[in-house]
C-alpha cells in the first residue's frame, strides 16, 4: 500500500513539473508564437535560420562569433553556436534552434533557458 501511495506521488510529481515547464516554454518562446517556426528537426526558427544564413562564411571561428552575437541582439538570451567544416553530432534540449549551412560550413545555434 504504501509502495503505491508512493509511485503515485512519484507520478504526479512528476506530471505536475512537466506542465509548469511546458507553460514556461510557450509563454516565452516568442518566435513560435508569432508563427516564425519551421518545425523541421533541424530548425525551429525562420528568424533564427535568417540571422545565420547571413553570417556564415568561409571561416567557422568568424561564423560562430557572428551567429551568437546577432541571435543575442535581435533575438535575446544566451545562445550556444557550433560551426564546423566537418560532420558533428550534438544533442540539445532547447526551445530555439537550428541548422544551417552554406557552401561548405555547418553551424548549429541553440537558446540557454
């Protein structure tokens, strides 16, 4: 009895953050809520794919710096930029991302909560 009582308080716990992170994520993602989303597994945000697609270049140490520094003033927050000639493998849990990449240079942007 009391193993039950337990797991459901497990449970509910459980259930119960999950919907108080799920309101926080929509109520400030602006970018999904003005209807700018992609919704690909690769990016969320069209404004985002714009910002980087207008700074890669040839350089993936230029791109990144560029990348995070307009994401922050024209989006807001702390972003996290990986750019790379080469193939990389990430996993991030974010509400704000995307990849992108031009000519031979990937770079993948993501948002800090």
């Amino acid at each position: 009895m009391m193993i039950n009582i337990f797991k459901f308080i497990i449970i509910f716990f459980i259930i119960f953050i999950g919907l108080v992170n799920c309101h926080k994520l929509i109520k400030r993602n602006d970018d999904i809520n003005n209807n700018n989303n992609l919704e690909t597994p690769k990016c969320n945000s069209e404004t985002l794919k714009d910002y980087m697609k207008q700074n890669i270049n040839e350089s993936p140490s230029e791109s990144k710096r560029a990348i995070q520094r307009v994401a922050e003033a024209k989006i807001g927050g702390t972003f996290s930029v990986i750019c790379s000639k080469e193939n990389f493998s990430y996993l991030v849990v974010t509400r704000l991302y995307c990849e992108v990449q031009v000519d031979n240079v990937t770079c993948f942007a993501f948002i800090h909560e």
